[in-house]
C-alpha cells in the first residue's frame, strides 16, 4: 500500500510496481486515516508511508498501524532525512527508511526485504545513525526541565519553579535535545514519552 498525500507522487510509484511481477500495489491512500481505513480492508503485507500529511501524519499512521495490525511492515518514504524524524520512525518500528529519490530498483528491494522481514535505509541515513554516539539519556534534573515543558512551561516559568536562571533552563534544554536527537521542545517531548522517559 502507498501512502502519501501527493496524489503524482502515488501515480508514479504505482507504476513504478506495474511490471514487477512479485510486488502488487493492493491500495493507495492520501492520508494516515485513509490508510488505516485501507489497511483494514486490502491487507496489504508492507505500507510505503510518507511522514508529512495532513490530518492523520506518518508517525501518528504508524503507530496506529502497529497497534491494529502488528504483522504489517511500514517503510518510511519521505523527503525528510533529519535526525528527529529518523529517529522516531526507527522508535517506532518501521521496516524501513528510505528517501523519495531512491532509485527503482532500491524500492523493489526495499519490499522484498521488508515483506520477507528484513530492515532497510537509505545510505545516508544508515551512515548518519552509524556515526551518532551512543544514545545517553538526560539527567534527572533535565527530564524535570523537560516535564514542565511537556505541561506548556515557557522557559521562564520553569527557571522560576525550579529556582534556576533562564540560562540554565535553556542549557539543560539543550543537552536534552543533543540526547535525544532532536531539534524542537515538541520532538523531546515525544520522544521522550516514546522511550518512556516522562
């Protein structure tokens, strides 16, 4: 099944499965709620998803996916390669991660891997985790920084409920965002809430 919101971006990769006699494109859909509707109903054993979409986003599909049908594979195929969004898809558990100018042969593989229970990512993804140092996890005190962000504290709300400077506040918030690969005080929060961490 190929998930994306773009319908020429459907079109073309439709046909780019038109003549591989092992791979049937069973369902197409434009959003992660027309994907769980069509996941349902066609079965599919890998989905291609997309991560930006409107309603329903490829992350919130995914997860969804998982919890309803567990035996279904979901490669990411996005655009996207920062470090937050990989990261989360691989905290979800998709087959894998693979960028929209991969190649078709790439793509053909990609399913088989996937549909046989295999892993793929797109070279510059796989070289970006292979050179990330070893996860760490935030401290005790940058978690708490973190929890009253996930409760909407601005920054100077919290430096004055935990009796620190605003610089502080921003410097824990930094090396959150370095531990947890991410980028904005949303992504540390679900990523953090993902890892069980808050």
């Amino acid at each position: 099944m190929i998930v994306d919101d773009h319908p020429v971006v459907r079109d073309g990769l439709r046909g780019m499965f038109d003549r591989v006699a092992d791979i049937e494109v069973v369902a197409d859909a434009s959003d992660g709620f027309e994907a769980l509707a069509m996941a349902r109903r066609a079965r599919p054993d890998v989905v291609l998803m997309d991560l930006r979409m409107p309603g329903l986003d490829g992350m919130g599909a995914i997860k969804r996916l998982h919890a309803d049908h567990p035996g279904i594979k979901v490669i990411v195929l996005t655009t996207y390669d920062t470090d937050a969004d990989v990261m989360r898809a691989m905290a979800a558990g998709v087959a894998g991660y693979l960028l929209k100018d991969a190649p078709r042969e790439e793509l053909h593989r990609a399913v088989r891997t996937a549909a046989a229970g295999g892993a793929v990512l797109a070279p510059s993804v796989a070289s970006a985790i292979i050179g990330r140092p070893p996860a760490q996890e935030p401290s005790p005190r940058e978690l708490e920084v973190l929890r009253l962000v996930a409760r909407g504290g601005a920054n100077k709300e919290i430096a004055r409920t935990l009796l620190i400077s605003e610089t502080t506040v921003k410097t824990h918030l930094k090396h959150v965002f370095a531990k947890l690969g991410v980028d904005s005080r949303a992504a540390a929060v679900v990523v953090a809430m993902e890892r069980g961490l808050l």
